[in-house]
C-alpha cells in the first residue's frame, strides 16, 4: 500500500531521498550534471562580507541563484564585476549560458546591461511584483 502525506517539516531524510532520486533519474535520462558550486564574495576592509553572488554550474550553464550587495555598495559597478567574474569562470568550465532570475526592477536593468535578455515572467510574483527571467549566452573561451 502507498501513502502520501505532506509536511511543512520535513527530515533531512527526506529530502536526501527526494533529491538523490531525482538526480538518479536525470543523469540515467540525459547525462551527468557535473554540478559545480561558484561564489564570489565582496569584502570590506574589516572582513564584513558586503556583498556576493551564489551560483552552480551544471549541464552547461551557468545558474545564479543570488546576487546581494549591501546598500553602500551599490551604484559602484560590483553587480556588473561579479557577473563578469561568474561568467568567465563558467566559460572555463565550458558552459554555454547563463541565466537568473528577479522580482526586483532595479536588478533587472543590471541584468540587461549585463547583456541577459529575458525569456519569461511570471505576474504577480510576490504580489505586485513581476519575477523575470533571463538568459545570456557565453561564448567559448
């Protein structure tokens, strides 16, 4: 007999189980990831970390998952640095795109002056706000 159940708690268990199924099943139907992580992190002259971008790279591509800066960084081109710095090391390891993606307006205009186009959208996401998603092809080194 199967049962579901759902759970705002989750053991890691769980997800380990979830998560290695998965990655079983994606690398039997189109081949290994080779998922690397990549971060950059913005120190100032204390240590305090003030700013960083959190990314993998995987099948190819480039992922970032985050881009912060602390107030007092920003407007002094370390969004642009970073992205760069990122995407240099993506074409090292021989992906072909990068994409991310924003709800924040601001970041969206970085993001196209980066040179990222956007490729979808979804409304309302938080309420009020449009979540974009964009994509920027990476030539070879």
């Amino acid at each position: 007999m199967v049962q579901i159940t759902l759970t705002a708690t989750p053991t890691e268990q769980e997800l380990t189980a979830i998560g290695e199924s998965l990655t079983a099943f994606n690398t039997a139907d189109v081949g290994p990831a080779d998922r690397l992580p990549l971060a950059i992190v913005l120190r100032d002259d204390d240590g305090v970390i003030v700013g960083g971008l959190s990314a993998y790279t995987a099948w190819g591509w480039l992922y970032i998952q985050w881009l912060w800066l602390a107030e007092t960084q920003r407007g002094a081109g370390w969004a642009g640095r970073m992205l760069d710095m990122a995407e240099t090391e993506a074409r090292r390891r021989t992906c072909h795109g990068a994409y991310i993606d924003t709800f924040n307006p601001t970041a969206l205009k970085v993001y196209q002056r980066a040179g990222y186009t956007p490729f979808g959208a979804l409304p309302d996401f938080p309420r009020g706000r449009t979540r974009t998603f964009l994509q920027k092809p990476l030539a070879p080194v």
